[in-house]
C-alpha cells in the first residue's frame, strides 16, 4: 500500500449542545449547538490493492477494506470503525454515480477530543470522524461538496448506523461556530436510501424537509464555560429510555416547551439580548429536569446539579449539555460573574473545567 499523491489532512471540530436536546430527533424542533475548538485529524494517504483505517485510540492494527463483486470488502477481525466504514461506502457509491475510476487510500484518525488517558468527554467525536472522513474523500476524488453536500452525505451515513441520530453534532462539525439546527425526516431518508435510491439524487432531493442550519451570532458579553463530571454518559441508551418512559408524560407539551425556548433562545442570540440568553438557557435546563423526572431517567446527574447550582451561586447560568447522564455540562458567565470562584468550587466538588473554546469564536466557519 504504497503513496503515490501527496496527503491528505483534514480537521473536523466536536461539538456541544446548548439548548433544544431530546426535542431535535422529532423532525423540525430546533436546537443550538456549539463547534468547539478541540478536533479530530483525518490523514488520507493514496494507496494501492487495498484501503485501511487506523487510529491510536482502538490499537496498533489498521481496519483493512478492499473491492468485491459486490461492493466493499472489510476485515471485520478487529474494531469496526463503523461510522468511518458508513462514510466510505456512500462515497464509493458517490464515485460509483459520478464515473470516477476507483483508488484506495489509508485514512489514519487522531482525536483531539479526549483527554490524553482516552477518557471521552461526550464532544462528538462520532460526528467529527464521520465529517473529516468526507471531507477527505471529496478532496481526493475531486467531487465539488459543499458544506451543506458535506452534512448531507455525513447524515446518511450516521442514520445507517443509527437511525434515531438527530444529526445535530454534524451540523455543528461541519459549519463551525453557534449553529440553529432543526432535523429532517431521517426514517424518510433512510427508508429512500435502504429503497436504493442514488446519492446524488438524495443530496438533492426536496425529501430534507424541514431541515435548517442556521449560523447564530455569538453572545455578546457572555463567556463560554464548560465543567466536566468525569461520569461517561449513553446518547443513544438514555435517549432510548426517555422514549421509554414518555407514557407518563406529556411529550406533546415538552416538545411546545422546547421549541417555545430555543426560539427565543435564537432571536435572543439574533438581537444580542444577553439577559435573554441567560434566561433562556435556565428555561432550558428546567425543561430537561421536569423531562428527566416525568420520564423517571437521569437526565441532569447530582454533579451535574452541582455544576449548574454552582454555576448559579456565582452569577451565570448553566445547564447539561447532550442527552445528560454525566459528561458536560455549559456554563454562560456575564462579566460579573465570578469565573475563578466558580472554576475553584467546581475543582472543590471534582468537576473538571475543561478549557474549551468556541470554533470559530466569531461564529465563522472552522
């Protein structure tokens, strides 16, 4: 598997939830999201007889792809790299569609979204590999994507793997900065790609309806804390169990609720009403508590109560950020907020401030 061009680089940021969480898998309820500016690096290098994946995190041994018959072969013997697997095949059936000659490539992932022990923060890295691993392959093929192709084909690879994902996370990594999203139909999508419909006909079908990505403007005033509970947390599995538990709870009410708040969370971002903003995440964490406890799952974890209250008692606001269950929490602190008494009493109660940024900070693209 020799080189025969000159690398490829490609670096995807993670993302963090700021409102608008379990809400954004019905289609069409809003949501705001964050790019942060820790990433994940793809390296796509030319190959020749086969392709492979490697990553430091899952081993010393590359996963191995090559062509059949049929399509995609894989060595399914060691780590799966599912959602690098996923962005593959729909790009190959990409170049398939458009006439461009088949290569191989190695793709070697670092990510910068972990701690150096491995401990995952809850950033997105799923979303980020899945985004730089396209980015990548359209620069090697040429193909001509732009952002929104980018986050199109990013989606329906993820819904291959995990048909309920929002898609929230991709927005953010592939746009950059303070995002309004709002979620298509993805059982519409999956069901047209399962039904072997062409990517390129799926990336420009009207069938992303009500789909919207949105650049928000960036507080005015307001800085951008995030405390980690060192306690992993399951999207998928704690998403799963509030569905679970929706029979006790008016869900309709929750969903009027949410998008009641991210609305005025985004104009409040529109017009940079910061006292706004700062309501409106307080609005938001009440809304995940009252989920959380109607659904009888624990969505905001007793350190993540502490993270919040503490957040608070020094004058900002805070709220989980994700599906919850541990993991970050976000914190916005106006300018009279004490942020070194705060950072101190998280360090007192064993949270981590993890010094994570916006990316970009002005809102552009990363």
């Amino acid at each position: 598997m020799t080189s025969t061009s000159a690398p490829i680089t490609v670096r995807s940021p993670g993302k963090l939830f700021i409102a608008g969480e379990y809400a954004v898998v019905t289609p069409g309820e809003p949501a705001v999201l964050v790019a942060v500016d820790r990433h994940l690096t793809v390296r796509l290098t030319e190959s020749r007889g086969a392709g492979s994946v490697h990553s430091p995190e899952f081993g010393r041994t590359p996963l191995v792809w090559g062509r059949g018959a049929d399509g995609l072969t894989i060595d399914r013997e060691h780590h799966p790299y599912e959602y690098v697997l996923s962005a593959i095949t729909l790009a190959e059936r990409l170049r398939g569609e458009t006439g461009r000659p088949a290569r191989f490539f190695d793709l070697r992932i670092d990510s910068g979204l972990d701690d150096v022990s491995g401990r995952k923060f809850g950033l997105g890295s799923s979303a980020a590999v899945t985004v730089a691993t396209l980015r990548a392959i359209d620069e090697f093929y040429g193909f001509g994507l732009d952002r929104i192709d980018v986050f199109r084909l990013a989606l329906l690879a993820t819904i291959s793997i995990a048909p309920n994902a929002s898609g929230g996370d991709l927005a953010a990594s592939a746009f950059g900065g303070w995002i309004g999203y709002r979620s298509p139909d993805r059982a519409l999508l999956r069901s047209e790609l399962d039904a072997g419909a062409s990517v390129t006909e799926l990336l420009a079908s009207a069938g992303w309806e009500p789909l919207a990505i949105e650049r928000l403007r960036p507080p005015m005033d307001l800085r951008f804390l995030v405390g980690w509970t060192g306690e992993p947390a399951s999207t998928e599995r704690l998403v799963d169990a509030v569905r679970g538990g929706s029979g006790a709870m008016d869900y309709p009410a929750f969903l009027l609720n949410s998008r009641a708040c991210v609305t005025d969370l985004w104009d409040a971002l529109g017009r940079g009403d910061d006292t706004a903003t700062l309501e409106s995440i307080r609005r938001a964490r009440r809304l995940l508590q009252g989920l959380g406890r109607t659904a009888g799952v624990s969505i905001e974890t007793p350190l993540l109560s502490e993270l919040c209250d503490t957040a608070e008692a020094f004058g900002a606001a805070g709220k989980s950020s994700g599906a919850g269950g541990g993991d970050c929490g976000i914190v916005l602190a106006p300018a009279t907020a004490d942020v070194a008494g705060l950072v101190r009493a998280w360090e007192d109660r064993d949270i981590r401030h993890l010094t994570i940024g916006v990316s970009p900070a002005e809102g552009g693209h990363p």
